[in-house]
C-alpha cells in the first residue's frame, strides 16, 4: 500500500510578498490585477475572508474589499522559490509530481531517510520548508492521491491531515459533496438537486447513474466515493504543449462569465509552465459549442510568452478574433505550444496534450 503525501503551499505568491514586506502581513493582499482593471492572480487569506479569489476580476475584488493591497507578480522569484522547496522534496523522494509552482504529489513509501511514518516524514519536510523559506505549507496524508489531495485542505493554512486506509470508507461518506476533488462548485450543485449532498449519498448511487448524469466523470465519482484511486505518483513529463480545459454544467454567452474562465484556465497553463520552467510562442484558445462544433484560434509570437498577465491577454483578443462567440459556449480551452524546452534541443518524443482538469 503506498505512503501519498500532497503538499500545498498556503496562499503561495501572495505568502511570499507579505514575507518580503513587512507591510503587508496581515493585510487583504492580491497579487496581480490592478485597481479597477486585470485579474486576480492569488489572494492573501485576509484577501479570502472578504470572498476574494484567484481569477477574479479587479473590479469585483476591490468592491467586496476596499482595503485590497494590490500587488505585481513576480514571477521569475516564485519560480525560484518552488525550486528550493522541490529540492526538500527531493531530499526525501524521487517520486515527486509537481501538480504547479505551489503544491505536489510525493509518495514516501520508500524514501530516502528510512522513514517509516509518512505523518513523521511530513512533519520534517513542512518543517522544513517553513526553515528554509519562511513559508507555511500544509498537507495531506493518505494511501492515494485523491485521498492525499482532499485532506490537505481540511486543515489550511499550516495544518496536516492523516486519512488511514480504515478510517477512508467513514470520513467518504461524511464529506460534503462539495468538499471532493474533481467535484466543482457547479457540479455539486448537480448533484444537490438530484438529492447528493454527502457522500454517502453518492455512494448509493450505481456507477450506471452517476455515467448516465455525468458521463465519464460520473465513473470517476463512483471510484473516488469509495477510496479507489490507483493513480501512481508521476514525477515530471516533458510535453510539446502545455494545456488545460473545461466542460460547463451550463453553456455560457456572456463575455464576463468566459474571460472569468479563462482566466482560470490560464492560471493552470503558466503554473504547469512554471514547473516546467519554460514558456512558449504560441497561445491557442479552443472553443467548443452548444452544437458540438469545435474551433481553435491560435496566434504566434517571436518571444516566448511565460507570465499569466502576457497569456491572459492574448486569450482575451482571440475570444474576440476574428468574432466573439456566436453561440452558447460548452467547453473552452488554453495551450501554450511551441514550448522553449532545453529537451526539445535533444530529439526526445514528447508528448501533445489538451490536458482536461477536473477540478475546475
């Protein structure tokens, strides 16, 4: 049986700027946007007790907290230090996916120190991080990534959470529906309205059902509800492009609803290139319809494009380009291609991928 942690940084960029500055601890801090323009990039926890959120925009930000500190990214620096906190990974396991700049995957089963408690193996390399960085991390620990992913936010920020393999079945049914990873906010109020509020209402729900209500998801849902995810623990791929998407409960026409998606979309594109460490000249946004019919528009740079603000942008003007969307909107979609990857130079096979994410 394997040892999973997740690891999960709290309020990553924003954390670092209030370290940086003593001026900001304990202050509502966005990093990115600007008054009454831009997104949202990451907000501090005392930015999130007045409902503020990554990918958000400035103006909705600022209006549900006045006192907002905006501040520029920086991004080459958070590239820096999620450098140093995967070299503590690292000191423990090989076995190390990093999901984005701010949290991964490590399976501890065997690590390097001998540990034989993954709640002690953990403790040290929070502890670690928080000596070496000045950082708070929190975590979750549990026999697969699903499990590992779920209980490293039940305690945040700076908690820890051990789900064992015979107290999974209990804790499953007991959590709120909106609580499981995989399952958004939209989704779960789907599944509310079919009467699945926890999961032990889910449970009782046939793997038929649940595919009959939410396609190849709704297997996933029947797997997840009951502890089983076999999903080893990756460390890095190298990729020709870099992409995420996502498929709406409900199709969208207005152009605030989709650039508020794609500005998530977009957050999940540069933080996979930031592990990575690369960037890439072209920025393509797919759009798929109400009708089924797909489109892709692209544009292509001379420069490498790395920083969320430069892809933003490009995403907005191709929403537009050559005409806003027509039609009710399904599914869209981000990729960076064309990456500036040092494997590229070696003629290795790599992989193109449109990656789906479901947890958004």
């Amino acid at each position: 049986m394997r040892k999973i942690l997740h690891i999960d940084m709290d309020a990553f960029y924003a954390s670092v700027e209030q370290r940086d500055d003593p001026a900001l601890r304990g202050k509502p801090v966005a990093v990115g946007g600007s008054k009454g323009r831009g997104v949202v990039a990451a907000a501090s926890y005392e930015a999130r007790a007045f409902g503020v959120r990554s990918a958000m925009p400035s103006l909705t930000a600022q209006r549900l907290c006045p006192e907002l500190i905006f501040v520029r990214p920086r991004f080459e620096h958070y590239r820096e230090i999620s450098q140093q906190i995967r070299e503590i990974f690292h000191a423990y396991t090989d076995l190390v996916e990093p999901l984005s700049l701010d949290e991964a995957y490590l399976d501890v089963t065997e690590n390097k120190p001998g540990i034989a408690s993954a709640v002690q193996a953990a403790r040290e390399i929070r502890a670690r991080i928080a000596g070496e960085t000045g950082l708070t991390a929190s975590a979750g620990i549990s026999y697969n990534k699903f499990l590992a992913k779920v209980a490293s936010g039940l305690r945040k920020p700076n908690g820890m959470t051990l789900i064992p393999p015979e107290q999974a079945e209990a804790f499953l049914e007991a959590l709120e529906i909106g609580r499981f990873y995989g399952i958004g906010a939209k989704t779960a109020a789907r599944m509310k309205q079919l009467g699945i509020l926890t999961g032990r209402d889910l449970k009782a729900r046939s793997e038929l059902e649940l595919a009959r209500h939410f396609g190849k998801a709704g297997r996933w849902y029947y797997r997840i509800v009951r502890g089983i995810d076999e999903r080893p623990v990756q460390p890095d791929r190298v990729r020709k492009s870099v992409g995420a998407e996502q498929t709406f409960s409900q199709d969208l026409t207005e152009a605030g609803e989709l650039l508020e998606r794609i500005g998530v979309l977009v957050r999940k594109v540069c933080e996979r290139m930031d592990h990575l460490h690369t960037g890439g000249r072209t920025v393509t946004l797919k759009i798929k319809y109400l009708d089924f019919v797909q489109t892709t528009r692209s544009r292509t740079f001379g420069h490498s494009l790395r920083e969320y603000g430069e892809v933003f942008e490009v995403c907005r003007a191709l929403l537009y380009q050559p005409e806003f969307p027509a039609r009710p909107v399904r599914l869209l979609g981000v990729a960076v291609s064309s990456l500036d990857l040092e494997e590229l130079l070696d003629g290795m096979q790599l992989e193109l991928n449109f990656d789906p994410d479901p947890q958004l």
